[in-house]
C-alpha cells in the first residue's frame, strides 16, 4: 500500500496494473461511499443483470440494396450491469477515465455483464495508438494479463479531499456526452457530496452548459485534463448507465426533467439535421454527396434546416422537444433525439452498419416511433470506415410522406 500522495505519485509507473471489472471491487454500502470509508463499490439493487428490450424500427428502407443490416433491425436484449458506484482512496485518474488505484489495479467507469466483452476491451486498451487506448498510457506488460503505466512527460496535479469523478469515453464528442456523461447526473443528486469537485472533460461550452442546467455548479467542477495525472486524496466513480446508448427509466427520466424545464411542447415542426457544415468545414469524412439537393428537396417539404453545431443548447432543447418528426444522417447532432418527446417520428439515415445498436437501442429507449432509411457508399472511396456516401432522395422522400401520414 502506497502511504501518502507524494510516494503514490513518485509510485506511478513502477511495477504493473491488474485490470478489474469494477463490479468486482469489494462490495461496500451507499455510506461508505458517501462518508469516506472503505473503498470498493457500492451496487444498487440486487446486484444482477439488467435486461432492457428494444422494439423494432418501424421500417428499415435500403432502396439502393447497400445491404448494410442483413440479418434486420428488429427486437433486441441488451444486458446491462448493475447500477455502481466506485471508490477510490489515494487514487490516480488518467486519460479519458481510468482510475489507478494505491493497490495496483485500474478500472473505469464501465462494467461489463459479459466477460468476453471486458476481454475485447483490455484488447483495445493495449493498442498503441491513443484512441483505442483511451489516452491511458498503459501498456501491457510482460506479467500476463497486467499493465505497466508509462507517464512520460505529464504534467500531474494532486484533488484533495472528496471529488466526483463523471469522466467517460469519448470525451471530445457531443453525443458520446449526451449518453454516458449526462445521466450521471442522477448520481451526483443521490449522493449529494457535499464540498466536493466534480472532475470532468467539458471544455466545448456546450458540455459545460448542459451541467450547469442540471444543476452542477460552474464553481464545482474542475475541467479533466486528459493529458495529465490527476491524483484524487478519494475518488468516488459513478458508472457508465448506458453502455450502449439504451437509456435505462432512471436516464430516460433525467432527459424528460430537462425537456420540462428547458423544452416546448411539441409543435408539429419538421426538423432535418444537417451535416453540410461539417463536411464543407472539413470536420468530417463522412460526406453525403448529394447533402445540398436532398435539403432543397426537404425545404420545399416544410422541414426545417438545422445545423445544431451552432445552436446553443437552450436552443438545442427547445427545437428537438417542439419537432414532431426530425429527419437526418447518423451523427452526434442525432443523440439530440433524447429532448424529443415520446412518440417523436424519427428517421435515421444510415451509411455505416457499426453503430447501429447503439443509435435504435437509444430511439427505443426513449419511446420514439423510429425507422432506418439507408445510403450507399461511394464504391471508389476506400477508407474502411466513414466513408463519402450519397442517399436515394427519391425513395427518402416518398418514405417521409408516408411516414407522416
């Protein structure tokens, strides 16, 4: 055991890590957590599997045969974890969430129900590149299934006291924020730590606002620098609720309260979200060709053309929640979806077969009447993932009218 921060500090990166599921830390109780006692993991409930079901799209349209989903978008399992909490004393935080711990294990905010899924993951952590990595600095080791932390040159800062840590994976991304980051917040109101900072990465003012409307003050949080060791004297983890975007009735709950609060009722508006911008800006690759005549097509239909990217999230709120159909290419300005209300006709187009779990797991979850309209790739275009893609706007189009009748 490592005394104090100074010798944990001076520690790091000396002998290895040993990955563990956090669920499987020393069972502790909801006080402990709260008072400072004993590390480990508080778990709500009974501790078991959560089982949440997804209905099926109301209709998956592949009009240019692109054959993106053979086997189809219908009813689905997802198997969750248990709703935790970690705690961590003496405790190191390092790139996007992982928290190193005096006794020479690490974890991060997500569990795993299926072992093989945590296998997968250590797979990705031992790449070398940054991404995959998760910015982490751990590298494997020659002990079998261990991990030496490598710091290098990091600039590391030392949290005293008690601080909340809502860090995640994917922490550039809005819709990654909106899914794994946001419904953490019910467990910052459940434990209620008093005085204590909450570490997490909201530099992009959106992020940063969308706490502040639920409530966590500017004051609290300290940003998380993913290219620093940030050691915490006690770090209290809540976990990913979501892992693959299906909001459990806990998550659904906290996106209805900020929709109350901020949103409008729905008034039959027609949104398309729009990825023009992106792409003339360069932000992306993931370019659909014929953007610019599919919106002159949708203008003439009485949609309104959004480019979220430069709403505020005020406005964000206010324009999902009023929409009675909102149209648009996969992305993160989708996962706005979640200040829609129930019952929202939703059409996704997708040119990638990779996240569709995650983006229908989410429309279920929010009780969303939602189908799948499917581009084609640019044959000649060769990048193994997002690639440049055009849609059938003949076949989009009659499909919206029949929708909306």
């Amino acid at each position: 055991m490592v005394a104090d921060a100074f010798d944990f500090m001076r520690a790091l990166g000396v002998g290895s890590y040993r990955p563990i599921n956090p669920t499987d830390l020393p069972r502790i109780e909801r006080d402990a957590v709260i008072s400072g006692g004993d590390d480990g993991v508080y778990v709500e409930g009974a501790g078991t599997t959560r089982v949440f079901r997804r209905y099926a799209a109301a209709f998956v349209d592949d009009p240019d045969d692109a054959g993106l989903f053979s086997e189809g978008i219908g009813p689905a399992v997802y198997l969750y974890p248990p709703v935790f909490t970690a705690a961590s004393s003496n405790a190191a935080l390092v790139g996007y969430r992982t928290i190193l711990t005096q006794n020479e294990q690490f974890f991060t905010d997500e569990a795993y129900a299926d072992p093989s899924v945590f296998q997968n993951q250590l797979r990705r952590i031992a790449r070398p590149d940054a991404f995959s990595n998760e910015a982490t600095g751990l590298r494997p080791s020659d002990g079998e299934g261990y991990f030496r932390f490598e710091a290098g040159e990091r600039p590391h800062r030392h949290v005293k006291g008690q601080a909340l840590v809502l860090c995640s994976d994917e922490p550039y991304s809005y819709g990654s924020f909106l899914f794994r980051v946001v419904p953490k917040i019910r467990a910052f109101r459940d434990l209620a730590l008093k005085d204590a900072r909450i570490i997490v990465y909201a530099q992009q003012k959106p992020f940063m606002d969308l706490l502040n409307l639920c409530g966590v003050p500017k004051e609290a949080i300290l940003l998380h620098e993913i290219d620093w060791v940030t050691q915490i004297d006690r770090a209290v983890i809540p976990g990913l609720r979501g892992p693959h975007a299906y909001h459990d009735p806990e998550s659904f709950d906290v996106f209805a309260e900020i929709r109350e609060l901020h949103g409008v009722p729905t008034t039959g508006r027609r949104v398309y979200v729009s990825r023009y911008g992106l792409g003339k800006a360069g932000w992306t690759s993931r370019i659909m060709a014929n953007e610019s005549q599919l919106i002159d097509r949708l203008w003439a239909m009485g949609f309104d053309i959004v480019e979220p990217e430069h709403l505020s999230v005020r406005d964000q709120i206010k324009l999902f929640s009023s929409a009675s159909m909102v149209v648009g290419p996969s992305g993160s300005g989708l996962f706005n979806t979640v200040f829609c209300h129930p019952g929202t006709k939703i059409i996704d187009i997708q040119s990638e077969p990779q996240w569709i779990y995650s983006y229908t797991g989410m429309y279920s979850s929010l009780k969303l009447d939602y189908g799948i309209f499917i581009g084609k790739a640019d044959p000649e275009d060769s990048k193994p993932m997002h690639r440049r893609w055009s849609v059938n706007i003949e076949a989009l189009t009659a499909r919206i009218k029949k929708f909306i009748e």
